[in-house]
C-alpha cells in the first residue's frame, strides 16, 4: 500500500474540516475563531499542493477535493460571515428581510471561480482573478476590523450594509475578473526575479505591523494593485 498518495489528500480533508469548524464558530459570531480556522485551512491547502508534487502523486481525485474543501473554507464561510455583516446585529439574530441573504453572492462567486479554476490552462504559474483563500481572508478580516479599529471612518464604511453590499458585489467580480495577479511562489533567490514578491511581502509586514487587522484587507488590496501595475508596464 503506497500510504504517499493518501498524504496529500488527508491534509485536503483536513483543510475541509477546518473549514467546517469555522462555519460553527461563525454561526457562533466568533469571528476570531473563524478567522483563525479559516488561516489553518488555508495553510493547510497550500501543503497539500505542496506534499503532492513531493511525493509526485497528483492526480484527478486530488484536484476534485482541493476545490471541494475550498469550497467550504473560503467560500461558504465567508458567504456566511457577510450574511451575519449584512443582519447589522451581532448580539442577537435579526435576519430581517433578503439584504443580509445576498452577502452568499460571495460564496456563488468562489464557486464559479473554483470550477473555472480547474478547467483554466492558464492558471498555472499565476491567477486569474482574486484567489479564493485571499478572498476569504478579506471577508474574514472585516468583523474583526469592525471590533478592533478606533477609526469613526472605518466603522461607519463596515456598518453600512448598502457599503457591505458593495463589498459583496466587488468580492464575487474581482474572483472572476479577467485580471492577471502574479504567483507568490518563489523559484530561486535571486532579488530580480522576484522583485515584487518581495516587495509585497515587505508591504505586508509593514501593514500588519501598523495596521494590525486592518493591515489584512490592506494586504489584499496592494496584492490586486500591484498586480495591475505590474501588467501595465508588461505591457510597455
């Protein structure tokens, strides 16, 4: 029995199950469990890729359940969380009314994107569109920016549902958008041919150290800006 080829798929699994923890935690409004079982997942599914091109047994199976345990780790439970945003009220359950019902667009834009994913030949040394863990972080971080940060501003921006439906909206777009974002993988360790991974990844530090949670959306807003600017001068 080759037990290497079951590695990569129990990491999957247990991506899955974090993801499902997540979900009763935020069903729970315990949004900073769920923020960090969501980033246990995410970890997780960034090793399953990982120990499957070790021990050389990817396979079809393999691909079907990454985008499955996904699915649940940073679709639903996002989709989830942007319908408790959505509610306005997060001491007692007020689902008054279709408004907060739409925050799962969220989780329909990381479906489509996951099944287009899998089909995509061009997906393979970057993306195409947010990725759905970077979306899920974003969603996941927002609660926390909400009950965290002194800023009148920020409250009034994440309080708001017509804002938090914006939000929603632009959340299942750039999923699926038809705009290059380069690849945090690094090959080597030469500084010039990854300039900008290092460049983000001292940004990000820098917005987590000063920031703190609100440093998360932050991040994941530089990612999608660096990344247009950097196919713009591909282009040049």
């Amino acid at each position: 029995m080759n037990i290497k080829k079951h590695v990569p798929n129990l990491i999957t699994l247990l991506n899955l199950f974090s993801g499902c923890i997540a979900l009763v935690f935020a069903a729970e409004l315990n949004f900073e469990m769920a923020f960090f079982f969501v980033c246990l997942g995410i970890f997780l599914d960034f090793f399953d890729g990982f120990f499957a091109r070790l021990f050389k047994v990817s396979s079809p199976l393999g691909l079907q359940l990454d985008s499955l345990a996904d699915m649940v780790t940073s679709g639903v439970v996002p989709g989830y969380v942007m319908f408790n945003l959505l509610s306005g009220d997060y001491d007692e359950f007020s689902h008054q009314g279709i408004l907060p019902y739409l925050g799962f667009i969220i989780t329909l834009g990381s479906c489509y994107r996951l099944a287009n994913f899998n089909i995509d030949t061009r997906q393979t040394d970057s993306f195409i569109g947010l990725p759905t863990p970077a979306n899920a972080l974003f969603i996941l971080s927002l609660p926390l920016v909400l009950k965290h940060s002194d800023s009148l501003i920020v409250f009034e921006i994440l309080s708001n549902q017509w804002a938090l439906l914006a939000i929603t909206l632009f959340s299942a777009y750039i999923l699926n958008a038809e705009i290059p974002l380069f690849s945090l993988k690094i090959k080597d360790f030469t500084f010039k041919k990854n300039a900008l991974q290092i460049i983000f990844l001292t940004l990000s530090l820098f917005l987590l150290g000063f920031f703190q949670y609100l440093g998360i959306p932050l991040i994941i807003i530089t990612y999608v800006l660096l990344s247009v600017v950097n196919n713009k001068f591909l282009k040049k």
